[in-house]
C-alpha cells in the first residue's frame, strides 16, 4: 500500500475534528477500504481509523420496540447475537451469508452501509424492516431512514465531517420477512441477485419487495405490486410480480451474469422470496 | 498521487504465539507484512491479497482474520496465532493433531493454502469440537486450495477432531 497519514481517535467527536483537519477519510474494519487502497483505486493521503471506538460503540441493546446496533459491532457479532436471532432472525440469516467469517470478524455494520455498494446483501433486509441510521456530525446528531440514506452508486446521504454512529432496527412479530441471496460463483462470494421480501402479518396487506445487484443501488424497490394483488394474492399473481421485477431491474453484466441472465433471476428469486411469505403457491426453496 | 506523503509510525504493543512483541511500524503495514516482513514468520502466505482466498488466515484473539486485509496498527494488545504457534496451543506437542491428520490423509500438496486451512480448522475445533462434514465443508468453504479437491482435507479435519476427543 502507498503511504498515508493515519490517527487513531477514541471518540466521535475527536474523529469529526480529525477528519476536519486533515481531510481524512474514515475506517473501521477496513475490508472495504484497503482493498480499494491496495487496487490503488483510493490513493488516500490521511485516514481516521476508528478502531478504537470499538470500546464504546460495540453493542446491540434493546430500546422501546427496536434494536439499536453501535457503528462499530462487527457483522459476526450481529449474527450471532441472541437478541438478533430471537427478535430479527432474518437479519441474522442475511448476515451470516455475506463474505465469510474472517471478514464478518472484523467488518462492522457502520462502515457496510456507509460503503453503499449496490451488491450488498444487507439494505435490502434493512429497508423491509425500516431501519434508521444515527448520524453524528460537527453539528450534531441526526437520523435517516436507510431508503433515504443510500442514494447510488457507493452514495450515501453523509455529509463531508459526518460518521454513522449507531443504526436501530424496529422489532415488531408483525411483520415477517426473508431475504434469498443467490449466488452464480461460490459459497462466499457477493450476490448475483438478493431479494428481500415482507409483509405484514395483518389481514389484506400487501408484501414489499427489495432487491440488491440489479441497479445503481441495493435498495431496488418493485413498484406496483399494490395494483397487482389488490384482490388478493394468488401464484399466478406472484409470477406476475416476478415479470414486473425481471423488466424493472438495470444490472450490469459481469463475471456473474450476464443482463439477461440477472433480469431472470431477480424474477425468479421474487417469486419464490413472495411464495414463502405469503404462503401462497408451493415453496421453491 | 500522493507519493511525497510520508506514513505516520505508530508504536504497538501485542503477542504473536505467546511472545511479547513491542515495535514501531508505519500506518500502511498490514499484518501479513509485518508477519512475513519484520517478524520473519513466513509460515503465512498471501495469496489474493484482497481478502478471498484464505491464505493469510490468521487469529486475533482467537477470530480468524485476514491478516492481508488487516492494518498491523490494529493488532496493538492483542494476540495473534500464527501456524508457528499453531502446536504449542495443543499439549506441548510437536506438532498439532491437525498437522498430523494434514499429513497422514495427504490433506495437501503444494502447501500454499496450507497454514490458513490449518488456522481455520482450528478455529473451527475450538468452536464445534465434532463437527459433520458438512459444517467443515461450510467453515472451510471460504479457504481455497487449488490442488487437493478438498476431500483429503475434510477427512483430515475429521481425524484430528477424532483425535482431540479421545
Ligand atoms: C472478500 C470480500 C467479500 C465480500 N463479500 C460480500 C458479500 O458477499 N456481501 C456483502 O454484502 N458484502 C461483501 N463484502 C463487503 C463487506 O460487507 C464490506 O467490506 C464491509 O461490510 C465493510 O465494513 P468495514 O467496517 O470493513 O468498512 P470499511 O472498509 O472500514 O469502510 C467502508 C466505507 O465506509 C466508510 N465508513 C466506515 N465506518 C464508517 C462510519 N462509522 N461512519 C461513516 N462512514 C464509515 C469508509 O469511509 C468507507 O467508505 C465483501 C468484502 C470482502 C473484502
Ligand atoms: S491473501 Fe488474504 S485472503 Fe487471500
Ligand atoms: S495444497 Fe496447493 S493450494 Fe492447497
């Protein structure tokens, strides 16, 4: 790696002062970051590593009706966390299929959705559970919701000076979700297309669908699916919202598929994600 | 681009295989390098570089880690288990009873992969002291070898957990 200037702060707001001073960039596990040094497709002059927040903001804790997670808890404590698995099993469940376990060591939840890549697995899962981002910043704190927080194409809504400090998930028995990640090349390897899917447990609602892999963006909502069902949910239904996925989708075409091959995919993962939790049609998993 | 920046020293303080270590690195040093580098433990390798192949697995405080994608200022107090150490975690032996499985099933050839399958399958022992051929196919599916077809592994874990638990 090409040299940089790095400082290691042990609070947020001595990283805000930091990243100030120096125009740094910030860090936590850095699986995303060094790569992209080491690719030299980031050739940083200073970094704020925030390592040693990990003291301080490493926890899930439950609040009134959600689950707060500190920026810097790893994936891997996310997913093996009794309270995650018992109130947000579908989290977990996504979690525990992204990259492998020695990056799940040291990855964290702030620095994975502040890398905004359009291939993660977990905001899609995340804006099914409307999930909100807390924001720290020189100015103080605020709050985002995560289908506002992601933009595009490795955009986020943070502002020069801004970190992620926690992110808080509603827990509700309501609502059930799940979330199938099909992978065209190995076991550990990013998506060829995810799909999340959620509904309400309520009479007459109506399910949500998100999908990662397939635009600018991991949060891919299908549009219409109100229309579609608005007398009821039937199999044949469902394959139609698998075609309005398939022509809503952009994907790119790469070593994991090619355009054609993920626009059938998206469908095909919406229809069997929408069978399993409405019910209705045979499983396909 | 940046090439008259100059990398800020940093002093860290750890353990590598038990052994007390205080030294001063710079900032872009990543623990593979100061493994193989400054250190001199070349057991580990670096294969992609970028976190994908499993080479380079090593344990922090008893994780596996990638160590090619680890900053070396980030192992300041903790401990790292490097295949060096990987006997002397068992009973004062020689060599670790997955060493020998390794050997005894032909669990490699080119021993490229080798020291990161090893640091995996510990770490996987040490958290599931008998586990199925599936949970190994699983924890040891995100460490590539390109030369065994994998089953010689399997077995070879297979016998060491027997060996542990006898
Ligand atoms: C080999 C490999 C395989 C992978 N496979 C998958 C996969 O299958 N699915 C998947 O979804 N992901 C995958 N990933 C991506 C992985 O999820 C991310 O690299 C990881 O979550 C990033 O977290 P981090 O803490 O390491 O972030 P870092 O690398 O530290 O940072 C990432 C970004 O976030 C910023 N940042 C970090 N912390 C904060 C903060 N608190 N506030 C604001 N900004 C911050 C950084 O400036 C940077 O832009 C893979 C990565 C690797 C290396
Ligand atoms: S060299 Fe580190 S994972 Fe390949
Ligand atoms: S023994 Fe050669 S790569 Fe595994």
């Amino acid at each position: 790696m090409l040299p940089f200037k790095l400082f290691l702060p042990e609070s947020f707001e001595e990283a805000i002062q930091l990243m100030k001073e120096h125009s740094a960039k910030p860090i936590s596990g850095g699986t995303a970051v060094t790569t992209l040094i080491k690719e030299r497709i980031f050739q940083p002059t200073a970094i704020v590593n925030l390592r040693k927040l990990e003291r301080d903001h490493s926890y899930i804790r439950e609040m009134d009706g959600e689950i707060q997670i500190g920026a810097l808890t790893t994936l891997r404590t996310i997913e093996t966390s009794e309270i995650v698995k018992r109130d947000l099993p579908v989290v977990a469940d996504c979690i525990s299929k992204i990259a492998s376990i020695r990056i799940r060591n040291v990855a964290t939840i702030g620095g994975n959705l502040a890398h905004a890549d359009p291939d993660l697995d977990l905001p899609p899962v995340l804006a099914g559970l409307d999930a909100h981002i807390d924001i720290i910043g020189e100015e103080g704190e605020r709050s985002k919701n995560i289908k506002e927080f992601i933009q595009g194409y490795y955009e986020t809504d943070l502002k020069e000076g801004e970190l992620i400090k926690s992110i808080r998930i509603p827990v509700s028995s309501d609502r059930k979700g799940i979330y199938l990640k099909h992978r065209a090349l190995s076991e550990a390897d990013w998506p060829c297309v995810g799909v999340a899917a959620f509904m309400d447990n309520s009479p007459g609602s109506i399910p949500e669908v998100f999908i990662n892999s397939v635009a600018d963006t991991p949060i891919m909502r299908i549009e219409g699916i109100e229309e579609i069902f608005s007398d009821g949910i039937t199999s044949e239904l469902i394959d139609k919202v698998g075609e309005l996925a398939s022509e809503q989708c952009d994907p790119i075409g790469d070593s994991r598929g090619s355009v054609w091959y993920k626009r059938k995919m998206a469908g095909e993962f919406t229809i069997r994600a929408l069978r399993e939790v409405t019910g209705v049609g045979e499983s396909l998993i | 681009m940046n090439n008259y920046i100059e990398a800020t020293i940093h002093e860290i303080e750890f353990k590598v295989n038990g052994e007390e270590i205080s030294m001063t690195i710079p900032a872009n040093l990543t623990l593979v390098e100061l493994l193989r580098q400054e250190l001199r433990l070349t057991g580990t390798t670096e294969g992609c570089g970028v976190g994908v192949c499993g080479c380079c697995t090593v344990l922090i405080d008893n994780k596996v880690v990638a160590s090619c994608l680890e900053l070396a200022v980030n192992i300041d107090g903790k401990e790292v288990l490097t295949i060096e150490g990987l006997a002397d975690t068992y009973q004062l032996s020689e060599f670790h009873p997955l060493q020998t499985s390794f050997r005894e099933y032909e669990g490699f050839q080119c021993g490229y992969c080798t020291p990161g399958m090893l640091i995996s399958s510990k770490a996987l022992l040490d958290q599931n002291p008998d586990p199925s051929d599936e949970d190994i196919r699983e924890f040891l599916s995100e460490n590539i070898c390109r030369c065994t077809g994998y089953d010689s592994i399997i077995m070879a874990v297979k016998s060491a957990a027997k060996k542990m638990n006898a």
